[in-house]
C-alpha cells in the first residue's frame, strides 16, 4: 500500500505579522503546493491568500489511503488534480476559482467554509462534466467501461465514453459513510448528465444538506430516460 506518511518543505520570508509562503507537501504519490501571503502567522488571528495546486497520478489510489477498501469499478480512473484560490481569516474559508480532475469528471466551484462552529460548514456550488456513477461504486465480476484520464470541460466540449458494464452484480459490502459526520454543508451540483446503471439523467440540478451526518436530498431535477 502507498505510505500515507507526508513530507513537508516551506520558506517563509518576511516577518511575523506579514509573511509570505512558499511549501510543498507530499502524501504518498501526491503532491500539494502553498504560495501566497499570510499575516499574523503566529497567531490564533492568522489571515490571508494563497494559491493552491495538487496532483495525485491515480484517484483510486489517493482514497486508498484514507478507505483502504476502495475497488472502484474503473480499475484505473486517472489523477486527482486541481488548483484554487483561498482567502481565510479565523472564521471563514473562502475558496475561489476550483478547477481540476477527479479521474474521467472534471470541476469546477466557488465555496464558503465556517471554521468557527463544532465542525466545518461548506456552502457552494460544484459544476462537473458528464458523471457516471457506476465508475466509482464498487463491483463484483463486472466490466468497467473505459474513460479518458483527462477528463471533460464542465462547459462540455468533451464528452466520456457512456457504455456501461454488463453482467455479473453489485457488491453486498456495506459502505462506510462515517466520515459525512466531519462536516456539515450545503452544495448544488450541476453536470450535462449523471447516469447510474440504465438511468440517466440529462442537467440534473442537485441539491444536498448535510448535517450532523444526515444528507438531505433538497432538490433533484433534469430529464431522466
């Protein structure tokens, strides 16, 4: 299994009151890096900017190291990458200007973050490019169909493989959801199409509120066939 051990380099320039930030982090294959502006880095009060970027070479693996369990159907889904701005004071966490990769669906959204309460509050909006469910679930003696480790414009130039896999059943294994009891949150999904097994369905608009573990289906609409 990839180590899950990270490793961390960083220069800090500057004073305390007002430094700026250059870090890179490792976990296991993946790689992180910080650049921008921080104030008061000492301090309880610590604010400021800084650009985000993150690769890791294979999706699949990067949940293997939190949920070692996790087989997804598409054996080989490609990387996990993106890259952000983040703006955050003591209270709130503003992230602006997602864009990346998870595997075949790319993303892109703006999001708040309250850091302030007994667990983190997400409020934003996540637009994806064409999502098939049936990659990411795990399966038993099933056929994943195959998908570009690229991925797709959420505006929708491109468009995944849609052919999905015959035969054999779902796994019995039960799901862990445990970590939904981390966060709690508001978010709307819109994608050109979400399809599950013989389902799909064409601009969906998703809405889901999580709270104290519980997630809430607030709205779901689009043309289903």
């Amino acid at each position: 299994l990839e180590s899950y051990r990270p490793g961390v380099a960083a220069a800090v320039t500057g004073s305390l009151a007002k430094s700026e930030v250059n870090a890179g982090i490792t976990i296991g294959a993946g790689s992180v890096a910080v650049k921008g502006k921080v104030s008061n880095i000492a301090a309880a009060q610590m604010s400021g900017g800084v650009a985000v970027t993150a690769n890791h070479p294979d999706l699949a693996q990067f949940i293997r190291l939190f949920s070692p369990g996790f087989k997804p159907a598409l054996p080989n889904p490609g990387p996990l990458k993106f890259s952000a701005d983040l703006a955050f004071d003591p209270t709130t966490l503003r992230i602006d200007n997602l864009r990346g990769n998870a595997g075949p669906v790319a993303f892109e959204s703006n999001a708040n973050v309250a850091i302030d309460g007994t667990r983190p509050r997400v409020a934003g909006e996540l637009k994806t490019s064409e999502i098939i469910v049936d990659w990411f679930l795990p399966v038993q003696n099933r056929r994943a169909p195959a998908a570009s480790a690229s991925g797709a414009s959420p505006r929708g130039s491109q468009q995944a493989a849609r052919t999905r896999p015959a035969g054999g059943r779902w796994s019995n294994e039960q799901l862990d959801f445990s970590a939904l009891r981390n966060v709690d949150g508001e978010i709307a999904l819109t994608a050109p199409s979400i399809t599950y097994t013989d389902l799909k369905v064409d601009k969906p608009k998703v809405s889901l509120r999580l709270t104290d573990g519980v997630l809430d289906l607030s709205e779901l609409s689009g043309r289903a066939y």
